[in-house]
C-alpha cells in the first residue's frame, strides 16, 4: 500500500529490495531498487542509497562488473559514503583478473 503513495514510492520499494536481500532473493531486490531509481520524486540521498544497494546486490550475485558500475556511481558522488572507496579498491583487481 505504501508504495501506491507517490511520496512515499521510493522508501517503500527500497524497503522491499532490503526484504528481498535479507531473504537472498537479489534478483527481486534489483528489481524493486531499479524501480525506485525510476520514481520521479526521488532525492540526491536516496539515489546514492539505491546505487550503493544495487552495487551490493549485483557483488552477492557474483556479477562484479555490475556492482563495481554501481558503486563507482557512488565514488563520483561522495567516495567516503559507506567505505564504498574500499569496495572498488576491492572489485577492481578482480574485474581485471577476469577479463584476462
């Protein structure tokens, strides 16, 4: 029902992704923190929130090149948020690792 309420669209998808990760459903995750990009009325906040979730999702997936997309969003827009700095310093070497 939250969701249905456009100024509260966005807390609520991403409160579901969060309920979909804690219940190892990542995929389901994805899909609710995307939606909740899409929302018109989202802020500055909740966007570097929702990269930073979808980074985190896409590393539980295995999907290293797509989280390290997601937290270098982040890094643009404050690299001190969450240690996300640490997390491309991690992903980094192992994306290169990989494309070898």
């Amino acid at each position: 029902l939250l969701a249905q309420d456009e100024s509260q669209e966005v807390f609520a998808l991403t409160t579901m992704g969060e309920c979909f990760e804690g219940k190892s459903s990542f995929t389901e995750a994805i899909i609710r923190y995307k939606r909740a990009l899409n929302c018109e009325q989202i802020t500055r906040e909740e966007t570097l929130l929702l990269y930073f979730l979808l980074g985190a999702a896409f590393e539980h997936l295995g999907d290293v090149s797509e989280a390290l997309y997601f937290y270098e969003k982040v890094v643009k827009r404050n690299p001190k948020f969450r240690d996300v700095d640490l997390k491309v310093a991690e992903l980094r070497p192992r994306l290169i690792k990989r494309a070898r």
